[in-house]
C-alpha cells in the first residue's frame, strides 16, 4: 500500500512538472512574438532584402552593445559589493577565511619531495659510513724515537727540576709557617 501511495505522488509530480514547462514554453512564445514582428519576405526583391538584412544587422548590434554595458556594469557592482563587505568586515572585525585549493599531487611532485627530503638527510649519511679504526689525524711515529723528548722541552725540564733542588729548602720554612698559622 505504501509502495502504491508512493508511485502515485511521483506520477503526480511528473506530470506537475510537463505542465509548469509547458505554461513556461507557451509565455516565452508569447513574449517573443510580441517583442519580434513577423518576417515577411515573400515577393521582395534583392535590394529590399539587402535593406532588412542591414536593419537585421543593426538591431544585432544594437543588442550587442546593451548586453555589453549590463555585463560590465553588473561586474562593476559585483566589484564595489565586495569592495563595501570589505570595508564592512574591517569595521566590525568580521574576516572572511579565504577558500584554499585543492591540490593534486602527482608522482612527479612527490618525487621532488622526496629528493628534497634525500638532499636534507645527507648529514645522516656520513654518520652511517663504516670506520676504518684508525684516526684521520693521526701522526706517524717511528719507534726508536719515541722515548725521546724534544730538546727545547728538556732544557725546560732541567730548569724546573734545578729550581727544586734550589727551592726545596725554601718550601719547609712556608710548610712550618702554615701550621703556626692554622693552630
């Protein structure tokens, strides 16, 4: 019964629809007929034609050019409209959030990420690499040399340990005098 019910409210609204497009169709005829004359040019010769044709043409481009001027000034207020919501949403501090695009990203663009992405990781690649054990900066040592100072160090050496010898009697005066001193 449901099912019934539901067929027929369709049938009905399909056939609202063909009259409503048919009224529309038969006012459109009548605004066109009245705005349009009939042609008639049965029986007139060439120069006749030639004249109609030309006050055709005219009409055209006469049409033309008022359709041209709506457009444009129809884009001109389209213009000052948004121009006067801006003004509008600056005072009241209402902005409008701008409709972002959608982007497809193909393989190729994915790729050049990804060589972008391979670029920035080069750091890690050279942390990655294998070590061969020995030092970059180390020196060659020969062996028999090895035990040996340089001698501008041992004229230092010899220095330093003559100053003890000579400073070591100095040293226990100083130790005795910070023991007076702390008791």
């Amino acid at each position: 019964m449901a099912e019934d019910h539901q067929e027929v409210a369709v049938q009905k609204t399909a056939e609202d629809l063909k009259r409503q497009q048919e009224r529309e169709a038969e006012e459109r005829a009548k605004v066109i007929a009245s705005r349009v004359p009939q042609l008639s040019i049965d029986g007139l010769d060439q120069s006749t034609l030639q004249k109609k044709v030309r006050e055709f043409y005219d009409v055209v481009c006469r049409l033309e050019e008022e359709k041209y001027d709506y457009e444009f000034k129809l884009r001109k207020m389209d213009f000052e409209i948004n121009e006067l919501n801006i003004v509008v949403n600056d005072i009241k501090g209402h902005f409008a959030k701008p409709v972002l695009k959608k982007i497809s990203k193909t393989e190729q663009k994915l790729a050049k990420i990804a060589e972008v992405k391979s670029k920035l990781q080069g750091t890690a690649f050279r942390e990655n690499l294998k070590s061969t054990g020995q030092s970059k900066f180390a020196l060659d040592e020969k062996d028999d040399e090895s035990g040996k100072k340089p001698d501008w160090g041992q004229d230092q050496l010899k220095q330093h340990k003559d100053e003890e010898g000579l400073g070591g009697e100095e040293a226990a005066p100083d130790e005795e005098e910070e023991e007076e001193e702390e008791e």
